[in-house]
C-alpha cells in the first residue's frame, strides 16, 4: 500500500481492521484503490501549482506562458531555444534591458549559440565636438604609439573614430554611421589538444625546432574563450575564439599561457615538467631562406645557453636555446567549425560494446594490443600522443574489434606504409576518434564471398599526406564488403564496384577539384567506385560510382581538367536507373540518376558553393562564404545550408537573430550581422 492509502486505513475504527484482517484485507485493498487516486489528485494538484511559474511549468505549457507575454518561438536548432523556457524565462529581463548593447550581445548569444560582441557604431563617429560637451575617449585622429588601438582596427574591438558612411548596414561593407549597431558573430571554435609530442623540423634539424601541430606543419593557435561573469559585460579578445596574435600574446602572455589557459609547454616525464613562464619569448620564427629559396634557419632563434623558448602562435613553431631534456609535450587550441574528423570533443561509445579491453598510452606499441584482441575485443588509447607505427590489424571470422579513443583525446597514427585490414568473414572492425597520417588503410580482395563490415567513426585520414595529391586514404578491393562513415574527414576513397558504402556528415578530399575523390581500387583510373550513399557530406574531387544509392543535402564539388579529360563526367554514376540525387549541388555535365530540388538549375550555371578554404587544417576548411547563393546556403531539404556543416543549421540561426532584434533593438536603430570567422 501506498502512504496515501496506509493513513486512510489508519483513520479506521479499530473493529473494521480487526474484521478486515480475518477476512483477507479486502477493505484494504479497496482503500488501496483509492488511496492510488487521490495521490494522482494531489500530484495534479502541485503541477497545476507549478505550471504558474515558467522555472517549474510542464514543458508543454511554456508555450502557453510565452504567448501570454508576446513571445515568438525560434527554430529549435540551438540548446537554448530547443525548449522555449530558458528563452521564455529571459525575455522580462531582455525587456528591462531592451536596446543596450550588452543586452543584444546576450540575446544574440543565446540563440544562436555563437560567440558575439555587440558593437555600437555611433560611438566610434569622430564629429566637431562642443567645448561644453568633451569626448575625450573620442580621438579624431587615432594615437599611432597606442599599437594595442592599431592591433584591432577595422575589428569588432576597434576603439578608432572613423568618418561616417551614409549606406545602410543590411547592404554588407557600410558600417559606421549613426543608427547602426554591429554583431559580430564568431562560427570557428577553438578545439583543445592536450600533451601531444612536439614535431622536430625535419629540414633544419639540430633538435632545437618543433612545431605545434602533430603532422608537422604551420598552424595558427587559437585562445580558449573565457565565459562573460556579468550579463552587463561586453566581450573582449580573451571572450571570444581568435587566432593569436604575436604582439598581443607577447603583452598578455599571464593571462595565455599556463595550465587550463590557451597553450602550454611541458617537457616528458612522470610527472612532465611545465616550462615556467619566465623561460618563453613570443617572437616571430618565420623561415629565412637562402639565395635560392631553400630555408636555412628560422628568424630570431634563443641564444644557445639562454635557457629560453621561444614560441610563434602565427605559425605555430617552437625554438629552443638549448637541446629540451626529453620530448616537449605542447597543449594548446586550433581553429575549425564543427566537431568532426579526429578530435578531444565528447564522443559517443560503440554501439556494440566488445570485452576484453586493452588500454594503450604514451606513444606505446599498438600492434601487442591488437593480436590480443583478434578475437573480438577493444583497443583503447587514452592520450593524445603520436603513435608512429605502421600496424597490422587482423580480426578473426565472425568477431567485432574495436580500435578507438577515449572521449576526450586525439591520437595519431603516424604509419610509414599501408595499414592492412585483415578482416575475417562476416567480422566487424570499428575505428573511432583516430587521426592517421602516411599510410592507407586496405583489405584485400578475400577468395570467399562472405562479408566484412568496417566502421570509421569521428575519424581523419589526412588528405594530401599519402604520397600523391589525391593518394587515397581507405583502399577496399573485397567486393562484399561494406564501409560506413560517420562524422569523418578522409582521402579519396578506393572502394570495389560491388561493395557498399555509406557516407554521413564526411569531407571526401582530393586536395582539387579535377583530382580523383572515389573510383574502384587498382591502376585503372577509370573503375567505378561501390555503390555510394551521401548525406550531408562534402565531396572535393570527381566521383565515379556504379551506382550513385542517394546524395542528400550535399555538395559535390568536382570539375573535369581542362584541355582534356578522359572521365565523362565529374560526377559519374553507371547505373542511372537505380538511386537519387537530392537538395545538393551536382557540378554541371554530371551522369547522375534523377534529381530533385537540385543545384544548379537548368540555365543556372551561376550558382556555385564559394569556400573560404578548401585546404585541411585551415580554421574555414570546407565553411561555405557569405557570398555563396541562398540556393545553397539554404538550400537542403530542411532549409539548412548543404554539405557537411548542415547540422550546425547556421541560416536558421541567423533567422532565429533576426526575429529577435526586431523586437529588442531601440527605435530608429539598425542592426547587422558581421561575421569574425
């Protein structure tokens, strides 16, 4: 019985439970009954008490909350407006605050998701000022000693007055005039890795020079944004993900460097040794190249014996005076747009979890691991070392092997040759949060004619780094077996023309568009690839498939060589009869099934994805340009962007903005959205 029915059942004279014992508690259960409906009366009760309040109400009634005070619901695409309550909540308080500059930079913040600074351009006019009525934060002419004020003009932290322009603020460039206010919105995150072993420069040499980035090429450092403690704080540098520059690091180096902060260095040990702040120097370690071009040294090099360290973040290098006692682990931020390919972002476990569980840290040998789980089990690396290895990964028939990291690290696999797969039949092989470099991984044509499954998930087989241009990154000669990908970056792929394979939210690169991103395994270049499914994906290169299974929501970005080319078609599918192309950009002259809601249109040759790098490692690689079309920046089937940043349903987000400053900018106010990245 419940408590509700135990106190009705005590309520009863003392006879009735006498005679109700010696006949079986039937009075009892009766009583139970209605002891059930009267808790479901008092629980009905207390919610209806706390629907009142918008902190407690059923999420069903928030709705009915808003509508009471005028609000307007938002595309759920953003954590804090996927439920209205938290926006519900807010919007008495946005309402006191209605038009100040920290109120729409919350605003903007909250339902875009995106880093903000809130930028009033009439306080940066320079006009003839009234001697009663001094400005003199206003300057007409800027201090050229003050290189901080320099370091940020024309950027949303620019303090410099600047002359009026008349244009309004919607039509783009025009910013400073009178009614204008600027949001400047921030999409790259800066993404950490955490003690991963610095790369020596391999053409310089002497064990004085590493840089930042695992594969041993430039890259810019970004900072780790600071969370805003005040509502009325407007956002600084420190607030916001931007690459660092050399004189600001320099003058702000306390607040960069250190554990938990931007970056820092530490040397290997147990514990590793931190390099103590007094030892680094920000200098520029830009190449100095001989007569003929060919680097010799980097500039401003520590004096030998020094004892310094010095640090570029523009380049992403490291100088040493002296010869580091041990490897030199670095810590420190990149820019990129979404969580996909390698990275310390939070991860979801294998669907199929395998025992036994082999762990592996440290740069350790990964081939003992995995012969000891050939038989089904799990390989789990627990850092963000380099692992230069080239391994043989073999899973016995009918078994499941997993080789992944943990949440929360970014290994790489640095091989110096192709990485069999040795896959039995009708066995599973799951690769999860890997970056590997140098090597392609392949499995052979089997002679049965069982299946082999392979699963790469949050994954980055490097483009570019596998010899040739468009070397590929996955070769699968057996023709029964099926790939799927999931939130990866890859080289072109090699895959039989029998074979399955599934592509979601993936970059395909070629490193060109004329180059070659999925044909069949072999010297022949023009086999067709496995039957091919797309969604939300970014293909660089031509494809030639046997059969093109589905393309949604993507953009495939292929050209043919000029002057003459052997393939028919960028886009090349067999089997025109069997599939579907949809709500993607197909370049134009492609052999593609049929099509629906496609880009281009018929005579629309104009209407083309515009990029602001197609380079990997750049902080905007795969990111579409402002200037690209509305036909392919809203243009999936959803009204999201196509290709693979369309889960981050930046136009609804920006949507979500406008409808918001409508009702909170002041009168005779006009708003626009700059973006920082």
């Amino acid at each position: 019985m419940n408590t509700t029915a135990d106190r009705l059942y005590e309520l009863l004279p003392a006879i009735h439970r006498i005679r109700d014992a010696e006949q079986g508690y039937p009075l009892r259960e009766l009583l139970a009954v209605i002891g059930e409906q009267v808790a479901a009366m008092q629980e009905n009760l207390e919610q209806l008490y706390d629907d009142q309040f918008i902190e407690t109400c059923a999420p069903w009634v928030a709705p009915y909350i808003g509508d009471l005070i005028g609000y307007r619901t938002l595309h759920g695409v953003v954590p804090n407006v996927a439920s209205p309550r938290a926006d519900v909540a807010n919007t008495i308080r946005y309402r006191r605050r209605k038009g100040t500059a920290s109120m729409l930079e919350q605003l903007a913040r909250d339902v875009t998701g995106w880093p903000v600074r809130a930028v009033e351009f009439f306080q940066l006019l320079g006009w003839t000022q009234h001697m009663n009525h001094l400005r003199t934060g206003a300057h007409y002419a800027p201090n050229l000693r003050n290189w901080e004020k320099l370091q940020w003009r024309d950027t949303a932290f620019d303090t410099i007055a600047h002359t009026v322009d008349v244009r309004r603020i919607s039509t783009g460039a025009p910013r400073h005039n009178i009614p204008n206010i600027g949001l400047y919105l921030w999409r790259v995150r800066a993404f950490p890795l955490t003690r991963s072993q610095a790369v020596a420069d391999p053409l310089i040499g002497g064990g004085l020079r590493f840089r930042y980035n695992p594969l041993g090429v430039d890259m810019a450092l970004y900072n780790t944004p600071e969370t805003e403690e005040e509502i009325s704080h407007l956002a600084e540098p420190r607030n916001v993900p931007m690459p660092l520059a050399r004189r600001w690091l320099k003058a702000h180096l306390d607040d960069y460097y250190g554990p938990g902060k931007s970056l820092w260095l530490e040397l290997d040990g147990n514990p590793p040794q931190l390099i103590a702040r007094n030892n680094i120097r920000i200098c520029d370690l830009s190449d100095i190249k001989d007569g003929g071009g060919n680097v010799i040294a980097w500039a401003h090099q520590p004096t030998a014996g020094s004892g310094l360290v010095a640090i570029d973040p523009v380049l992403g290098r490291i100088a040493f005076a002296d010869a580091p006692a041990s490897t030199p682990l670095v810590s420190f931020h990149y820019g990129f747009t979404i969580a996909i390919g390698g990275g310390e972002y939070e991860r979801g476990d294998p669907a199929v979890p395998v025992m036994p569980v082999q762990t592996v840290q440290g740069g350790a040998a990964l081939q003992p691991a995995l012969n000891a789980v050939q038989s089904g089990g799990t390989v789990e690396v627990l850092d963000s070392s380099r692992y230069v290895e080239t391994p043989s990964i073999t899973v016995n028939a009918g078994k499941t092997v997993v080789l992944r990291a943990v949440n929360g690290a970014r290994p790489l696999l640095a091989a110096s040759g192709d990485i069999a797969l040795n896959i039995g039949a009708e066995a599973t092989l799951i690769l999860d949060g890997w970056v590997i470099s140098g090597g392609t991984l392949t499995m052979a044509a089997f002679a049965d004619t069982q299946a082999r499954y392979l699963v790469l998930r949050d994954c980055t087989l490097v483009p570019g780094t596998f010899g040739a241009a468009d070397a590929p990154g996955l070769v699968v000669s057996h023709a029964f077996a099926k790939v799927v990908l999931e939130r990866c970056i890859t080289a072109p792929l090699h895959i039989a023309a029998d074979a399955e394979v599934s592509l979601n939210e993936c970059i395909v690169d070629a490193t060109a568009q004329n180059l070659i991103a999925y044909r069949g395994p072999g010297a022949d270049t023009l086999a067709p690839g496995g039957a091919l499914t797309l969604e939300s994906c970014t293909v660089i290169g031509k494809v030639h498939t046997q059969q093109l299974t589905l393309a949604s929501d993507c953009l495939l970005v292929a050209a043919l060589t000029s002057g003459g080319d052997t393939w028919k078609a960028p886009l090349w599918a067999e089997r025109r009869q069997q599939g579907c192309v949809r709500f993607s950009w197909v370049p134009p002259g492609s052999r593609t099934p049929r099509r629906y809601h496609c880009q281009p249109g018929e005579g629309d040759q104009e209407t083309r994805p515009h990029f602001t790098s197609l380079r990997y490692g750049d902080p905007g690689y795969c990111q579409l340009r402002q200037s690209t079309s509305d036909k392919i920046r809203r243009g999936a089937h959803d009204e999201s962007e196509m290709g693979v940043l369309h889960g981050l349903y930046q136009p609804q987000r920006e949507t979500n903005l406008r409808v918001r400053l409508e009702e909170y900018l002041r009168f005779g106010l006009e708003a626009g959205l700059i973006y920082g990245s």
